[in-house]
C-alpha cells in the first residue's frame, strides 16, 4: 500500500454545514474528527470558536464558509465574513466564487472578490479554498477560474459546496489539477462517501476531500492497514458533502 493512516486522514475536512444541525450534532461531530485526525472541521460559520477550542491541542483545522452556498454575498460582506472567521480561531476559509458574474463573464469582478478574501487570509497567515460550483459551469469557465486562482495564490480550487445540482466528477477533477498546475492544490466535494473513492481521486492528484462520511471511510482505512479501530462517542451527523 502506498500510504499511511495519516496519508488518508489529512485529506479529509469533515463537513458540518447542514443548517439543521444542532449544537450537539456540531460538538460530536467535531470530537469525531479530531478522534479520527482529519484535516480539518468545516463548520457552520456561528460555531468556528468553539470548534476551534475543542480542537486546541490537535493537528485538526478549523475551517467555514465565506459567501456560502451561492456566492452571491457582496464582496464586503465576504471580507467581512473572514476576518469574524479568522479572529474566532479559524485556519482555512472555504469561499465560493460569484456564480453570476461567472457567468457573466465579468472576470474582473470575479477576479477582485476572490482576491478580497485571499488577502484577508493570507495576511493572517491562513488558508483559502475556492469553491467553483462546477455543475453550472462550463469548462471553459473551469479553466479560467482555476488561471485567476493561480495568479491570485490560491490554496486550493474546490469542485463544489455540495448544495448545488451536482458533486465532484472525475472529469472535473483532471480538468482543475491540469489547469491550476502544481501551485494550487484540487479539493473534491460531493459524493466522496467512500475509501475507494477516495483512494481513486488520490490518485489523480486530489490533496483534500469534503465529506461526512468521514467515520465509515477511515474506519475502512484502518482496517485494511491492519490497524485497531478508533473508539468513540462521537457518531457525527450527516451533511450534504
């Protein structure tokens, strides 16, 4: 096998985003992850400090949302909403683009709305995953995207919110890694439930995976690595990655 437990694990942000969750599903389901040593907790933006708290001590990353779901906050807002992120105690801000003036072709606000919230993170030394929502795009807006985010730093080019029409394909995925090069990583969300799935879009260059099924995919991992499966209280509760 050409990984390891913690090859597999840090490629996963659990996903806790369904509005309905409660803040006992957002507690366990943060324990969850930092018992199976995820990358990191993608959580409703109102719970970033006290996730951050729980995870204090760990490797596991504190990550939200930034105009989530649909992009279509004002850039103001969006700055807005990363610095309230990044001074709870997150490390990693998933932002989605402005889907209409993608399809606008109004690359230029595009350009200074993705650009608003990478400077606000890197300056605080944080991490910007930038969510494209491929199912209403083209793929020559997939390319054009995935050149802004190159020329802007981004930290990863992400396929989707899991809140749209569609989910991570294999075709998007080659298509982001191609085109945003080695200097962007390619994080994949939407239908990655399984370790097979995983290990399959691993193996295309894929560093980082949005999921809830986060538990069942490592808990496979473990066993087909011959390890002692992880003891837990937390069941976590299932979101739309």
């Amino acid at each position: 096998m050409d990984y390891t437990y913690t090859d597999i694990s840090k490629m996963i942000d659990h996903s806790l985003l369904q509005p309905m969750l409660t803040q006992d599903d957002l507690e366990s389901g943060v324990r969850l992850a930092r018992a199976y040593d995820a990358a990191s907790v993608c959580i409703l933006p109102y719970y970033v400090k006290r996730c951050a708290e729980l995870l204090a001590g760990s490797t596991v990353r504190t990550s939200t949302t930034i105009g989530f779901p649909h992009g279509g906050h004002t850039t103001a807002v969006k700055q807005a909403e990363a610095e309230r992120a990044i001074a709870d105690g997150c490390e990693e801000l998933d932002m989605v683009v402005n889907i209409s003036r993608v399809l606008s072709g109004d690359w230029d606000y595009v350009t200074s709305d993705i650009k608003a919230v990478i400077d606000v993170a890197h300056a605080a030394g944080q991490k910007v995953k930038v969510i494209f929502e491929n199912c209403y795009l083209t793929d020559a807006h997939k390319t054009k995207l995935c050149k802004i985010c190159r020329e802007l730093n981004a930290d990863w080019v992400k396929t989707s919110t899991g809140y749209g029409t569609g989910g991570a394909t294999m075709e998007d995925l080659t298509l982001m890694k191609k085109h945003a090069a080695d200097a962007v990583q390619v994080k994949a969300a939407g239908g990655i439930r399984d370790f097979d799935k995983l290990l399959e879009v691993r193996d295309i260059g894929v560093s980082r995976v949005g999921a809830s099924a986060t538990k069942a995919i490592l808990d496979v991992c473990r066993e087909r690595l011959g390890l002692d499966p992880i003891e837990t209280e937390a069941t976590g509760t299932a979101s739309t990655y």
